[in-house]
C-alpha cells in the first residue's frame, strides 16, 4: 500500500488519478496490473480487456484511493478534508475547557437523573452491544451512572464494572446510589477519560454515553481506548449530525458569514465519518446504528435559537462567540431567522434529533 505525503492535498491525488485514466485511455499496458489488482470486476481478466473496457475518471479515483488503503474516493476526500479542516485538532487549553464542562455537570448532576431522554440513550448503547456475565465493563463519563448500574446487573457477580467521570458531583452521586444498590461489582472513580491509568487489555466493553463530543482531543482519545480494551472487546459511543438544522448547520453557516467558526459534531457528524474516525484509530468491525428521531417546532420556537454564549459548543475553547461584539450577534440573530423561515412549512420547521450509536471492536 502507498502512503500519502506529509502534506496530502487533493490536487495532487486528482491529477495521479488523471495519469492513470491517460494511460488507460492510450492503451498503455503499464496500468492494467493497478487496475486487475484493486478492482474486482477487471479480476482474471486479460490485459487487453482491461484497455478495451470503460474506465471513467471515477474508476480512475477509486484506483487511487485503494492505493492509499481507503475504500473509496469519498473516504480519501474526507480524510484529506478532515486535515485541513482541523476537525480533529482537539482544544488547545484543555484545563480551562475542563473546567467549564465540570462546573457545568455538577451543577446538572442535582437533577440529571430526571433526563429520560438521556437515560433511554444510554441504556440503547449498552443494549446494542450488552456485555456477557463475568465480563469487565468501562463507563467513561458515567454522569450518574446509568450505564453503569445496568451494566453492573448484566456482567453478574464475577463481572465488574468502573465508571468515571470529571464532575465529583456526578461521582458523588453515583456513589450515593451505589450505597443503597445491594451490587458488590461497580465502583465510581474520578477520573479524566482521556487519560486513564487502567492496565492496557483491560475491558471488554467500554461505554461512553452522550458524552463523546466533550473530548477535547476525540481522536486521541479512542486510540487511548483501544489500548484499553481486550482483544475482540468493544467501545461504544454516541454523536449527532452535523446537518441537523437547528442544533447546528444554521448557526454554523451564518456565523460564518462573520468569520466565527462553530464546529459542533463535525468531527462524528455523519456515518462516514464516524466510520473514517474509528478506523483511523485502528477500530475495526465498525458498526454505526443511525436512529431517525425529530419534531416539527414551531416557526416562532424556532426563530431565536442561534448559538449563545451560554449554549454549549463542545470541541471548542474559548466559546466561539467569547468577545464577538453585540451588533454581530444581533445581526447574524437576525439572518438566522431568516433562514429559519426558509424551512417553514405548514407543519412547522423540522428539528431533526437523529443520532448515531457507533461500535468499534480491537482485533
Ligand atoms: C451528558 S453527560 C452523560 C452522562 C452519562 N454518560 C449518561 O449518558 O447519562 C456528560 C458527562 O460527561 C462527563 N465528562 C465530560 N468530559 C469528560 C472527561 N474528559 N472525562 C470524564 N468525564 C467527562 C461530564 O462530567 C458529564 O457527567
């Protein structure tokens, strides 16, 4: 397998992709090997076949891309897009971006548990991939701990279960539930997901529930957590499209417009990049389960809900709109209704809640 320069940039694969569509078209043998090798349908076949059958600029592409081990062109595009993207930066200020999230979720761990919608969610993650009796099982940024205590009863006594959490409320909360369980299994640490001190090949199952996009360098932490699994265990986690109109894609291009850049859920927004993300952790037998969810809201709820500084922006430190004077914020408030009003139809505007359950198995 090729590999890609330092610096890949998409130009450059276009026109590798151009030379090998010249050759084939000048009816020079020297690609018909490329071609046999990474496309099934030219398998066996004679060279002379090879040159006298299509090969448009898409097989062209799609030849390239499996040089350099991707499946498809899309999947090399993205990656490349990714890079320059930034999407898998992470944040610079770690600390600081921290401590929002911990002032944030002990302040929310009071009442947390009255969250159903979070509470099915999870519950949804773990059966998906349930662990089996005797099993160890992983809950990263366990909240309250539903994960955990679910998983606690399906591993039994010779199984155990760890959750942790940066919010010591949230630990303290979990521990306070724990004393009234009868379970002798599950214990609470707090602990920064993304730098655990578990032996590696610990964990059969590792979870993290509604709580993925908060790593402040999400690419880094699942090749941290692969080390942790065992063999054949598997990690599971939660994002959201990137698409989805109100929670994202609006505030996104109109803050644009005013050289803010929101990134909520770019990194996971869609299957393919889950996909591409996992594998470029060394995740394997990937499974991405998209469950179709939303509600119509009404034009006037749905007019007003431009990113605030007081809404979360995952992924990002500072907060995007940290020192964006008021007049930008009252005018991108204004285009964002407009646009909202693009979207209206007679049952409202559309506020798609989809999202993904995504596994990823160390082999
Ligand atoms: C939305 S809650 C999800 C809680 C739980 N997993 C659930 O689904 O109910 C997000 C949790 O992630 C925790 N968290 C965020 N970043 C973390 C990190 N780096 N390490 C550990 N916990 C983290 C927060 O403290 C919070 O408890």
């Amino acid at each position: 397998m090729k590999s890609l320069p330092k610096n890949p940039n998409l130009d450059y694969l276009k026109k590798e992709a151009k030379k090998l569509r010249s050759l084939h078209r000048d009816s020079n043998p020297s690609c018909c090997a490329r071609i046999r090798q990474l496309d099934t349908s030219f398998l066996g076949k004679h060279d002379q076949e090879i040159l006298d059958a299509n090969f448009s600029v898409m097989d062209s592409q799609r030849i390239i891309a499996r040089e350099y081990g991707y499946t498809s062109w899309a999947r090399l595009k993205h990656y490349i897009h990714s890079l320059t993207d930034n999407i898998y930066q992470g944040v610079s200020n770690k600390r600081a971006y921290q401590k929002l999230i911990v002032d944030s979720y002990d302040e929310r761990s009071k009442n947390y548990d009255n969250s159903e919608w979070h509470r099915n969610m999870a519950i949804q993650l773990v059966d998906y991939a349930p662990p089996a009796e005797g099993q160890k099982v992983l809950d990263l940024a366990t909240g309250t701990g539903t994960i955990a205590f679910h998983a606690a009863a399906l591993v039994a006594e010779m199984g155990t279960v760890t959750g942790i959490d940066i919010s010591k409320s949230m630990i303290a909360k979990c521990n306070e539930k724990l004393k009234d369980s009868k379970l002798q299994n599950l214990d609470f640490i707090y602990a920064d997901a993304e730098n655990l001190e578990f032996k590696a090949n610990s964990f059969d199952r590792i979870y993290c529930a509604s709580a993925f996009f908060w790593m402040s360098h999400p690419l880094a932490a699942l090749r941290h957590w692969i080390e942790l699994l065992k063999p054949d265990g598997r990690l599971g986690f939660h994002a959201w499209p990137d698409n989805s109109e109100i929670w994202g894609n609006i505030s996104r291009k109109v803050l644009k417009n005013y050289g803010i850049n929101y990134t909520i859920h770019q990194a996971t927004g869609s299957v393919e990049k889950c996909r591409q993300m996992l594998e470029l952790a060394g995740y394997k037998n990937i499974e991405i389960h998209e469950v179709k969810d939303g509600r119509f809201l009404s034009l006037q709820d749905a007019k007003g809900s431009l990113l605030n500084e007081s809404d979360y922006a995952p992924g990002q430190y500072p907060h995007p709109l940290k020192n964006v004077p008021e007049e930008i914020l009252t005018q991108a408030q204004v285009d964002f209704d407009i646009e909202v009003e693009k979207l209206n139809t007679d049952k409202g505007v559309w506020h798609d809640m989809s999202m993904f359950y995504v596994f990823g198995q160390k082999i």
